[in-house]
C-alpha cells in the first residue's frame, strides 16, 4: 500500500472523515433547492400594475397632461371679459381690489383683448377664434375659469403645478401616478416627459422629477425631433440573444446582492430591461411612417407649424395605447417669446404659440374618442398661471395667478361644462375657486387613487400630493 494513505484508526476518526463527504452533497443539495426556489419564486417588479385605492370611482387609467407652459391668457382663450374693452387704457377700478405682480404697478393701465369669442357645440361654451380645432371638440372639455395658486413667478408656480409645492425636491404628478398604479407598458417607461425643442422651464428638470420617491418613479425624458430616443438599434455584430444573455448576466449580479426588495436596485435592474426591451419593441412605437395620411393629417404632422407639437401629441396617444401611464407633452420653452410667456406682445405670441398646438390638441382628443380610449385617458390642458388685465410694455400681459382658466377632457369629467368663474375682468377666481391642490385631488380621485392612502413617509412625515388636503371637485365629474 501506499504511504500517503492513512486509515481511520477509530469509529470517531472514521465518521469525521465521512462528514467532509456527506457534509459536501448536503450543502450542494441544500444550495440546489434555493436556487431552484429563487428560480420559482416571482421577480420583484416595482413598476408592476397595482389596483386602485377606489375601483369603484376608477374611471381613468392613463393620464396625458398637454403642458402649455409660460402661462398662456385666459383672457385671450377660455375666459371671455367683454369689460377689459370698454376700459381699455383706464386704471383698473378699486373695487375690484389689488393683487401681487412682477411687472404690473400702479402706472399700469387695463388691456383690452382683440380676440373674439364665439359660440360652439351643443353646449355652447364661447371659445376663442385662437383656437378653431379645439372649438370643434368643446363637448368633450370641461373647462375650470376658477382656477387659483399661490405663486407668481415662473419656478415656483411650475413646481406646485407639477408637484403640488412652491419649492423643489418633491415628486411629480406622473411620479405619484406611477407610484400608485405601477405601470402596464412592459417594454416602454412608465412616465414619459415631451419637452419643447426651444428649451427647458424656468424650474428645469425638477419639476418633472421623483423627488423622495424611488428611482424606479422618475421620469423619462425624450429628445426633442424626429428621433425622440436615441440607440433604440442594435449594435451592429450584436445579435438580439446576445443582448438579451447580456441583460440576464447583468441581472443575475445584480441579484445576487439584492438585499430584499432593496427599491433602488430594482430601480437599477428595472432600466436595464426597460432600455433591453425598448431595443426590441419600441422602434415600433416611434415610427410613425405607418399611421394613416388621415390620422398624420389629424395631428398637423406635415405641416411646419403644427408637425412638431402634432409629432409627439400623436406619440403620447401611440405610448398610452402600450400601457404607458403618465405622458407630459411640452409646448414651449427657452426664452420668453417662445413660450406663452407673452410679456411684450399678447397678440403675437399668443397667435404663434396657438397655431402650433390647436391643431394637434385637438387631434389628441378626436383620436382617442375615435379609438374608445378617451374614457379612460384623463387630457389636461393649462399652464402654471394665466395673465393680468393690465398691460405690461402697452401690448403684453404679466403672470397672473389669482385666476385662470385650464380644461381636462376625458377620464369620467363632465364635457362641454364650465366650472367656476372669475370676476368682470379676470382678476380673481369668485366663483367655487379651484386650487391646483384641489385639481390634483380630483385627477387622482379619476384615477381611482385616494390622496391620503397615496402617501410616503418621508423625514418622518406622510407626505402626499395635495400637500395636506385637496377638496374632490364633485361638480366637474360624471
């Protein structure tokens, strides 16, 4: 026999010997049956579709916010004040009372509005001759002349729009959204933001932001153009299952470390197979060379006033189809004159920055009734602020925020209803005054989602959307 070898010399020696053995197939038996557990066992999906708070008043289930930023004039558009014209060049009258502005002062004389109004639809509502397309789908707008918030400048005004506060670092309406019903687009984000070409907001990218939120809730931001994702091709040499090898390797580290239902590594491994996924399905989605001339024609794609904002009103309607859930279409950014920002020239601005959008918006509407989709699509359309009576450089108008006009169309709202009122010349919001809190309430009520249960605990606080509580405009819904 060979030296080398040692023989047991007890029953003791013998059974520890054994032990490294049988310790050996135990432990590799023990390790097969949690990964083929963990390969049983559902993968943690933050972005999976969750059911509302409220089925029952769940009557929206995606949500597209047509953005109009700058603050476009409700007195040039949805709010018709015969009375700024027959005091035109006066100083407004004191019983009408005072409010904050940037620009307008003591010197500032009223502005009387050149547009004219007219009548449409079956209910009647007066509609501006800015917007010809929109007026054609009034019945399905319910149109809010009360509006209110507490901000006049550009940034804060924006972020309580967007996230219901006046400074930044909060979460967004589409963020919220998401975090509440998760998504049903599988191979397409969750939240989508549109931005014009000219330019961000004044309150740049936070405004659209997760804020506290997990990672997995931000937005994803398009590039403006014909190509609004970039690298949506495979590269080349690189076959679609070694891609999709690669996705699962990246994976499997990535779970190999995750600590639980850990939010931002789902977060990670999330984009990872949202990007792989965009790869393989989503070019169809932006390609939109195989819609219709009819439908191309709908949104004013083709036409070089209308093709940008129609492009991608006619992508939001594409996106929703999928399962997206929240879609911002940005019309304006930069400088003032190419926003709705209309501090030097009323008229001109709010002329270019109409026929860019009336067409397309309106488009947006008739598309998703044709389709059956608009019950179940909310379509908000505002801006952060309106304009004041009085005239800022002799044609423009300044920020206004003490009353405004927005419309929301679709999602179970009343359409071809007003709601609310401000007085004789637009100043102030008198008649069931609506504040973007309530606005918010609302939205998430259509939603099915309940703005109290719609929390997160944050620096020991629950915080939510409506900040502390919005009243549900009970008037505005069917």
């Amino acid at each position: 026999m060979p030296e080398h070898i040692r023989y047991a010399r007890n029953r003791r020696e013998f059974l520890t010997d054994c032990f490294c053995g049988a310790g050996s197939l135990a432990f590799a038996s023990m390790m097969a049956r949690t990964q083929a557990f963990a390969a049983a066992a559902p993968r943690f999906n933050p972005l999976a579709p969750k059911p509302p708070h409220m089925p029952e008043h769940a009557k929206a289930k995606a949500f597209i916010f047509v953005y109009m930023a700058g603050g476009p004039s409700h007195l040039e558009t949805w709010d018709p004040k015969p009375l700024l014209n027959q005091l035109d060049g006066q100083k407004r009258p004191a019983e009408f009372g005072e409010v904050k502005y940037q620009n307008v002062n003591s010197q500032s004389r009223i502005l009387g509005c050149k547009r004219t109004f007219q009548k449409y639809g079956k209910s009647g509502i007066e509609v501006s001759d800015l917007f010809p397309n929109q007026a054609e789908v009034v019945d399905d707008l319910c149109i809010i002349r009360s509006m209110h918030g507490d901000m006049v400048v550009h940034s804060a005004a924006q972020y309580q729009m967007m996230t219901g506060r006046v400074i930044p670092g909060f979460p967004a309406m589409g963020s919220w959204v998401v975090y509440g019903l998760g998504s049903e687009a599988e191979s397409l984000p969750a939240y989508v933001v549109m931005p014009a070409p000219e330019g961000a907001q004044e309150a740049g990218l936070p405004m659209y932001q997760h804020g506290f939120l997990p990672a997995v809730y931000q937005p994803t931001m398009l590039r403006p153009g014909a190509k609004p994702v970039l690298n949506l091709d495979l590269p080349k040499g690189v076959s679609l299952d070694e891609r999709r090898k690669t996705i699962d390797f990246i994976r499997s580290l990535n779970e190999t470390n995750l600590p639980g239902e850990d939010p931002e590594f789902a977060a990670r491994i999330s984009a990872y197979d949202t990007a792989f996924k965009m790869q393989t399905e989503a070019p169809e989605v932006f390609d939109i060379s195989k819609e219709p001339r009819e439908t191309l024609d709908l949104y004013g794609v083709g036409d070089p006033k209308t093709d940008d904002y129609g492009r991608r009103c006619l992508l939001a309607r594409r996106m929703v189809e999928k399962g997206v859930r929240f879609v911002c279409v940005v019309s304006g950014g930069g400088a003032a004159d190419t926003e709705w920002d209309a501090h030097a020239d009323i008229e001109k601005n709010h002329l270019k920055m109409a026929a860019m959008t009336d067409k397309p918006v309106a488009g947006l509407i008739k598309d998703l009734k044709r389709r059956g989709m608009l019950d179940s699509t909310i379509v908000l359309w505002g801006g952060e602020f309106g304009r004041s009576p009085e005239s800022e450089k002799s044609k423009g108008r300044d920020h206004h925020n003490t009353g405004f006009s927005m419309w929301v169309a679709g999602g179970g709202f009343k359409g071809g209803t007003v709601y609310g009122a401000t007085d004789a010349i637009g100043l102030k919001a008198t008649e069931d005054p609506v504040h973007f809190r309530d606005l918010h309430a609302t939205l998430l009520y259509q939603m099915g989602l309940d703005q109290d249960a719609l929390s997160y605990m944050y620096l020991g606080r629950k915080e939510r959307l409506t900040e502390v509580r919005g009243e549900i405009i009970k008037g505005i819904i069917g």
